[in-house]
C-alpha cells in the first residue's frame, strides 16, 4: 500500500478501526453498554496450524483462521481469504463488519470471517486443493449450515468453495451443499452470485450519482482492482454508460480520458494471467496517481487500507463507493467527509456478494433453483431498500452514510439481543 509509511501506526489496524466506527456510530444513540461492548468483541476465534504436503514432497505449515463476531440475529456468515498477509486481527476486523453488513440488508445472519496465511500466486491447483480440504478439516467444529457458512473472498473462488463443500460433505457422510456459498452452479452454486458483489456497487454507485444530481450517462468512474468484485463493477457500470477513465490491479494502474472497455480489459487480462499490466489501449499511470483523476465517482475494490489520512486529501471525486472491505481508515474518511464527499461505505455497498450468498443458502434449503433474473431482481430490491433506509439514518442523525449505516445495524442487532436475553 503507498504512503503506508506515513500515517500512525494506529490508523492500519484494521480490528481498532472497525471498533472506532461502533464507537463513533453509539455516540448517535442510546444503545446499552454491554450490547456496545459485546459488538467490540468477537465471540468465538480459532486459529489453527496445519500441515499440507506440497508438491515437491515438503511439508509446510500454513496458519488459517476462522471467527465468528455475533451471531445474535442468525447463524454466522462470511468470507474465507487466502493472502499473504492474513492475521488474526483483520480477520476480526472482516468478521465484525460481515455482522454489521448483513444487519445492514437485513439478512438473517450473523459475522464471521476466515483465512489462511499464503500466496495462492504460488501455489499450484493441488496444494490449493490440499490447503483447503485440510483448513475445512480443522474448522469443520464450528461450521455447518445452520452454525456459520463460509463463502469467497480475496485469493478463493468456486473451485474452492467446492472443495470446501466436498470436504466438509465427506465428513458428515451426506452432501450438504448449504454448509458454503459462492459455489459453481452445478454443485448447488447461486445463478447471479460472481457478478453480486460488482452488481451491488454498480446500483449504490446508480443511487449516489442520482443523488449528488449527476446523469449517470457518461459520468466519469476510476476503479481500484480488477478482480471479482472491481472487474463485475467496470463491467455493469460500463453496460449503464459510465465511462471508466482509471483502472488498476496488483500489476499497475491505467488511464484512458476516452474511457476504458472493461470486457476487452478482461480479455486481455485472461491471457496475461489476470493481470492488467501493459493493455495498449489506455496510458500505464504510476498507481498513486489512480486516486488524483478527475472523476465523479471513485470506487476502491480492492481492499482495506487504501484511503488514509496521507493521501484522502488528493481525491478529487465527489462520490466514493466501496467495494472492498475497509478501503477508508477512520482518519482518511474524516478528511473526506470535511470535504463533503458522498461515501457508500463498504457494510452497504458491497453486501450484494453476501445477500446471493444468503439466496444460494435457501435454494439449497429449498433444493429449488431460481433463474438469473429472479436473482438479480431481488438483489436490487434489498440493494435499493437498504441504501434508502441508510440515506434517511444519515440525514436523520446528520451523519454521513456510514455511521447511518452502523447506527441502523446496531439498532437491529441490539433489538435482537433484548428479545433474545442474555443465556442462562
Ligand atoms: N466475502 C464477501 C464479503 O466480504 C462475501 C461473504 C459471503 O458471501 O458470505 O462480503
């Protein structure tokens, strides 16, 4: 991440600063003390040390995680991550905002999140393969479909979801495709949910855009990331008439004032093994310089930490909509906010992944398959219905959207909680 080096080493913990937005959400509303001081703790973590034969016949340990914030209004559900970078802490960071954002569309789940520390870039399809069905083993105690159901994140995607599935079928001794979402089709998968997430951004970044009275026609978009949910983003953007002026990935930024065609990028992309880097239709920009363009909406997709408080000053965009999972550290959005951007944060914009996730998870209660169309209605209805509710939180509390957003989750959760009590 640029300018890493220049902010507090506060501001990057991922965990203080989902707690930092609960705090700040609580000052808005009464809410009792220990509900508050429950959310800023998760409620069950476990973290485990396997060992998985490689290919050249080592063994090697890989450290996985799985943790489960709250699961007061329905079984726990979230993401499972494979980075080199992945540790206990931003893992209680995604778990507690997976709480939060599936408050947030009003699904009845709770929040976890999982991972495993390692690069899947170097890894081949069998070590991918024998990573996950010994990670599902050692977390197979506290999943299950009605318990917590894992789903895709950063570094996984439907081949490993189907892995997980498998593994954990073949432990039960009966299919259970309800224990993982995020699945490929055949195997009990949703029609609509890769393109979900990407989907969800593109109608918040619609609603933003008839809010701030700018013609979605030909208004100017740049794009962090290129992968699942940034790539699907470009794509149904681009199908609205949006042009997207800046697009980047791991490999570097690019720049076309005429617009970028986001399906030839992905060609491109496909045989340049997914990486963006040296498209000859756009301008290859320093990747720092992606933030500063002259755009209307600016929507990060790739993941947390991205806007700080040493580069939140640059953005020149009137509307921010996040795709990723905690793009904006506290001390970045209040720059922002000073300056009166319009930010859908991350617990609304991106929980399109989440809500056909949840679809997928009936449909495979039901074992009775939706076509793409019934999918993708009902994601907009429930995108639509819950970017209002949090546009009428923020101007009610005079707030900006995420903290309308955490004060409408909290409201649910706590509601929860009182009805429930407090076992034994
Ligand atoms: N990993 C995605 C997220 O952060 C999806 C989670 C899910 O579908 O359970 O929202």
């Amino acid at each position: 991440m640029f300018g890493e080096n220049m902010v507090g080493a506060g501001e990057l913990n991922p965990y203080e600063n989902a707690k930092k937005q609960i705090d700040r959400a609580c000052e808005h509303i009464s809410v009792d003390d220990g509900v508050k001081t429950w959310l800023k703790h998760c409620e069950k973590e476990l973290c485990v040390n396997f060992p998985v034969k490689m290919d050249d016949g080592s063994v090697r340990i890989f450290t996985g995680y799985r943790v489960q914030h709250n699961t007061a209004r329905g079984p726990a559900k979230g993401g499972i991550r494979f980075a080199p970078d992945v540790n206990m802490d931003e893992v209680r960071a995604l778990a507690t905002w997976m709480t939060i954002k599936c408050a947030v569309v009003n699904i009845p789940y709770g929040g976890a999140k999982g991972g495993v520390t390692c690069d899947p870039t170097l890894l081949s399809d069998g070590e991918k393969e024998r990573i996950t069905r010994r990670f599902t083993y050692e977390i197979v105690p506290i999943i299950g479909p009605e318990k917590d159901i894992p789903a895709p994140d950063i570094g996984t995607d439907g081949q490993i979801m189907a892995w997980m599935m498998d593994t954990y079928s073949m432990l039960k001794g009966y299919d259970n495709y309800g224990a993982v979402t995020g699945k490929p089709i055949r195997v009990g998968g949703s029609r609509g949910r890769t393109s979900a997430t990407g989907r969800g951004v593109m109608f918040c970044t619609r609603e933003a855009l008839k809010k701030k009275g700018i013609n979605e026609k030909g208004a100017r978009a740049v794009v962090q990331g290129f992968g699942n949910v940034g790539s699907w983003t470009a794509k149904l953007l681009h199908d609205n008439g949006v042009k997207i002026v800046g697009i980047s990935d791991i490999s570097g930024a690019l720049y076309n004032n005429e617009g970028i065609d986001p399906y030839d990028l992905y060609e491109y992309a496909l045989k340049n093994k997914m990486m963006i880097k040296g498209y000859p239709k756009a301008e290859e920009i320093n990747e720092k310089d992606l933030f500063s363009l002259e755009c209307d909406v600016l929507i990060p997709a790739a993941k947390e930490n991205q806007i700080t408080s040493s580069n939140a000053d640059v953005i020149k965009a009137p509307i921010i909509v996040e795709g990723a999972n905690g793009p904006t550290t506290p001390e970045g959005e209040k720059i922002l906010l000073e300056k009166g951007v319009f930010i859908v944060p991350d617990i609304l914009a991106n929980a399109g992944g989440v809500t056909v996730s949840y679809f997928e998870w009936v449909q495979n209660r039901e074992s009775l398959y939706w076509k793409e169309a019934e999918v993708n209605e009902k994601l907009e209805a429930i995108m639509l219905e819950s970017f209002y509710d949090c546009l009428q939180y923020s101007e009610e509390h005079k707030v900006g959207m995420r903290d309308a957003a955490y004060i409408l989750a909290i409201e649910r959760i706590a509601d929860a909680i009182k009805v429930r009590g407090v076992f034994p």
